[in-house]
C-alpha cells in the first residue's frame, strides 16, 4: 500500500488534536456506532485536564488506497523536544495557523524546525468562522513569518486551505463549500506530500528511536520510522548510541502499527513505515535500531538545552508518609531516570547525600507537570523554586543567562501596566502592534528568570485578558539582580490543628493559605505576612473557656476566604528557603528549615556569603 507520513504542527490551541479526531471520523476510522471522546489522541488525563497535548502520538488512516500516517504533536515550547524528533519520521507537515490570532512563538518554534530538515508545509487557516476571523492579514503575516525562517523558494509556494477543524471542512477559498468536509485537505495531502523514500529497501535495516513508552504488557515500545532495510518479528538487531557504541544486542519480539487508534501486530514492515518495536531493554530516544551488519549510527536532531532546573527532595516533613505510598529516596530516583528516559528534554542529576535530584527542563509547565503526574501516582516530595540554568562563555569567562522571546496579546488599557511590570523584569520591548480588535501585540525579550510566576499576575493585572507566549530565543550575558517578592510569610510555630477563633485574630497580620481544621507543623507556611518579613504565628490557639460563655453574645467567627494555592502558582510564588511540600492529596508550603534556630542560622550564613 502507498504511504504518507505526516505531523500536524501549530501553536497551543489554534485546534490541532480537533482536527486530528475529525479527520479520523471523516476517513471511517470509527465504526458508525462507536462512542467517540472529545480530542480521542489526548489519552492523559492532564492533558484533558489542562487542554493540550504534552506527549506526541501517532495515528494513521486510509484515504484513496493511501495510509496517511498522522503524527498530532504538542504544542507548547516546553514540550518542544517531542516536535523536533517527530519532524525526523514525516514527509510532510501541516501547519495550523488561527485565523484571528495568526502565527504564534510557537508556530515560528516548529516551523523553522520543520524548514530546517526541508519539509514543504502545507498551511490550513484554521477557525474561519470566528467573528473576529483576518484571513487576509494572517495569509500575509505566515508568508512573512516562512521568508524570515529563511524558506527556499519551493517552501515559499505553499499551498493554503481555509476551514474549521471543530466544524470538519476545509476549502481552497475561506467561503468554499463546507459540503465535502476535509476531502480537499486529504487530497491535497496525497498530492502535496512527498512517498517516504524506499530507495533503500534493500539495505540493511536502521531506525532511529523517536518515542518510547512503557507497554504494561510488551515492555518497552520504541516508535521510529523505519529509514532503510525491513524488519519481521524475532529479527537480530542492534541498539547504536549517537557515538556509535553498541549499547546492547536482542531481538524484536513485536512489531506494531498504527491503524486508528489502534495498534496492529505487523509480520513485515520496510522503509518508511511508522512502526513501535518491541523486545530490546537499554535502546531509548535518538538510539540507532539497526542490523547487527550496520556500524554507523543515524545522525540524530539536537536537543535544545535544559533552561530551567529544581530540586526534587525527599519529603521529610512531620507529615510525610500520611498521604502517600512512594516516599523513599530510591523510589523518586528510580521514577525519574525513568522518565528522563522517554523524555529527552529532561536532565536529571543527583546530589552528593543521594536525597535530593536536580531535574532540569524547558520551562515551569513541564516541570509542573511531571510533579502532578508524579503525585497521582502515589508519591510524596518536596520541591524548590524553580531556578534558571546558567551557563559561561568559554572565550569572556562571562555568565551567560537564558533569554526568551515573549509574546502579550492585551487589550489596549492594560498595556501600560504591562510595560512596566516587564521592564521590572529587567525586559527588551521589540515590538509594539495593533492586532485588532482594540488590542494591541507586545513583544519582549526578557530574561528567564524574570518571568517566573509571572503568568498569574499578568491576568490579575489584565483582569484575565491577557494571553502570554514564551519561547526560548538564545544565551545573553547576565542582566543583574531582579526584585523579589515584597512580603514575609506567616509561618507555624506548633504542630497540631489550625483553629478558626485562632485564624480570625490573625487575620490583621496577612491573608490565610489554609482552611481551619487542617493539620500543621512547626515551619510550615500558612499566611502571608502584611510586611516583608517572617512572622512565627500560633494558630492553635482556642478561645480560653470562661463563664462569659454562657451570656449568649457569642457568634460564630466569620474567616475571609483563604487564597488557594494551585501547584503552578505554589512553585511560582515560594523563594529559595521555601519548598512545596506535594503530596497525592495535598500542596502544602513550608520553609526549607523547620526548626526556627536552624532558620536563623541558615540566613547568618546567607548574609555572610
């Protein structure tokens, strides 16, 4: 059967895993009965939960006697290490653009990559029918955006559909028919994107790995496209690492295809299928998977570098162990390598006293979201404020930190306060832009560091209208020291029960984090300080019994709501003698040294530095 391989790239919700579901319903992967979910490629329940894809998976359908493999990618920068390795496995790539906000950080992120390894994208202007839809001006802005990526001429020639990925139509003109659904973008596929090269169907099998993932049943399944040669099942192979030593030998004990959403065991597979094989136990992510003839490694994309890192601490906590089952040191590093082994953007390290990891990534998100997933399973740690990677030019012996491009989509009256909460952050203004509507486009570049927490008060400053996109941009030298939070914290001096009579006689003092009638520690925080320092508060205090009690004239205490603390803003807000402690019930915030002594010591020392 003819193949196509192809990878829906875009920016985060300009609609890509909506139109992945619609083009496999319109090509009669489900049966007509068949109960269908929602966005069906985002399996994991964070990304139904937060409303985008983390993990890049592949699917195919059949079209005209063509399988048209479909590789949905995320589309968030700090999940960007799954899109460069999927450009490797496609000929082809769709690139989703919405027709009012047009091309993002993130559409400029994976479209230069997928102009680097050469593909010619097809663009589709996603979301026509929105009210505020500029076909006219986005059509201009992506050809701008292909010839600022340097595209070549056959690049710039791109072919462009109009349509709705939720509505399940594409047309060649933004009012074409809406009755063939996405026939045209299925033709165009087949006509546009290029059959996987099978010239080397003859010689000896090579497969670079592009996803791994753990099978409770087969193991471990590496998904790669098959470069050269073919490959049965019980097949001798080798695992190559990039500098060409042989990490280990075996045999492919299954091969597995995408048809649907559903896997199918294969007895053949040859140049240019997608396939997952099964069986081997070191092989990982950017590995050659080859005969035992071959001795040259394929040559994998590079990684862009980790830019942001935390510590992962065994959770030591007077309550560690109450709510989770995974709290030993051995058990959190065991699950870490394990994920840095499928997730190539990850880098993990451990320190000196074997208690504590120092896992560095993209960004905050991923992070955050290894930590939630982590929870849900059933561990218990404590984590510190996220810090951003240095590095030293090797020529000037000058650090050099991580600076990102940002992107703020604001309504005009906000603009300002904008401005300067980002020049606060030691941030460049290098753009300013109508982007219709009465809001106005601001582009930064600005220190990583910077932009820590920022997220949440930027919608409290916008009242929620403001949209922010970051993107790494390059290593600049250090742009000095950055203001830090304003206030202290309200931190408990016992351990027992929070009171609410004991809350309310606070309440002067700061706002509350936690509910009465929730265990607490001595050097937890549980409020935040109205001044800029640390305040050591009882909140176990009852009201002292006494005769008055029988006046009548007591009513009951009324608390002003406390301010919730999500695991993103946690790790935004803390400093660096704080952690969050996160458990799979409950994020607690707590200073690093419980005991008050400690804590003052620890700052002597602080300040003698």
């Amino acid at each position: 059967m003819k193949l196509r391989n192809i990878a829906i790239i875009a920016h985060v919700d300009h609609g890509k895993t909506t139109l992945v579901d619609k083009l496999l319903a319109q090509s009669g992967s489900f049966r007509e009965n068949q109960r269908q979910e929602e966005r069906a490629m985002d399996s994991n329940d964070l990304e139904k939960e937060r409303g985008i894809t983390i993990l890049a998976k592949a699917t195919s359908v059949e079209w005209k006697g063509v399988r048209v493999n479909i590789v949905d990618t995320p589309g968030h920068a700090d999940f960007g290490g799954e899109v460069e390795r999927i450009l490797n496995m496609v000929d082809g790539a769709v690139i989703l653009v919405d027709a009012s906000e047009g091309p993002m950080p993130q559409t400029k992120f994976v479209l230069g990559k997928a102009l680097k390894v050469g593909l010619k994208p097809i663009v589709a202007i996603n979301k026509i029918d929105r009210p505020d839809e500029r076909h006219e001006e986005v059509l201009n802005e992506i050809f701008d955006l292909f010839a600022n990526l340097d595209a070549t001429d056959e690049q710039l020639d791109f072919p462009v559909l109009y349509g709705s990925g939720r509505g399940g139509w594409m047309a060649t003109t933004p009012d074409g028919s809406r009755e063939d659904g996405l026939e045209p973008l299925f033709d165009l596929i087949l006509k546009h994107v290029p059959e996987p090269d099978t010239a080397g169907k003859d010689e000896p099998f090579k497969m670079i790995g592009t996803i791994l993932e753990a099978n409770p049943f087969l193991g471990r399944l590496i998904t790669g496209r098959i470069q050269s040669g073919s490959i049965k099942p019980n097949q001798a192979v080798k695992v190559l690492h990039g500098d060409g030593t042989i990490l280990e030998t075996g045999r492919i004990s299954k091969i597995l295809a995408f048809r649907g959403l559903e896997r199918t065991p294969l007895e053949y597979a040859e140049a240019g299928d997608i396939v997952a094989i099964a069986g081997l136990q070191k092989g990982t992510v950017a590995d050659t998977f080859c005969d035992p003839a071959v001795s040259e490694p394929l040559v994998a994309q590079p990684i862009d570098p980790p830019t942001v890192t935390m510590s992962f601490i065994v959770n030591d906590s007077p309550l560690a162990g109450t709510e989770g089952d995974k709290v030993t040191s051995r058990v959190i590093r065991d699950r870490l390598f394990k994920e840095a082994e499928g997730n190539v953007a990850l880098k993990i390290e451990e320190s000196e006293d074997k208690d504590s990891f120092y896992v560095s990534g993209r960004g905050e998100l991923q992070l955050a979201v290894l930590i939630e997933t982590m929870r849900r399973e059933g561990f218990e740690i404590g984590v510190s404020r996220p810090r951003v990677v240095m590095q030293k030019d090797e020529a000037t012996g000058e650090t050099l930190e991580p600076i990102e491009e940002v992107v703020i989509d604001v309504d005009e009256e906000h603009s300002g306060v904008v401005v300067q909460k980002m020049s606060e952050r030691k941030a460049e203004m290098i753009e300013l832009r109508p982007s219709g509507g009465g809001r106005q486009r601001l582009v930064f570049h600005a220190p990583t560091r910077g932009l820590i927490g920022y997220q949440s008060e930027l919608l409290t400053d916008t009242r929620g209208t403001a949209i922010m996109n970051r993107l790494f941009h390059s290593y600049q030298p250090y742009k000095g020291q950055l203001a830090g939070r304003n206030n202290g914290v309200l931190i408990s001096s016992e351990d027992g029960e929070s009171v609410a009579y004991a809350m309310f006689n606070l309440e002067d003092r700061g706002p509350m984090v936690i509910d009465p009638g929730v265990k607490v520690y001595q050097g937890m925080i549980i409020g935040i300080h109205t001044r800029d320092n640390d305040l050591e508060v009882n909140v176990l205090k009852g009201k002292k019994l006494t005769n008055m009690r029988a006046s009548g004239k007591d009513e009951a205490v009324k608390l002003t709501p406390p301010i919730r603390m999500t695991l993103d803003r946690a790790l935004s807000w803390i400093q660096d003698d704080e952690l969050v402690e996160v458990t799979p019930k409950t994020i607690r915030l707590r200073k690093l040294y419980l005991d008050s002594n400690e804590r003052k010591r620890f700052e002597k020392s602080r300040k003698v530095a």
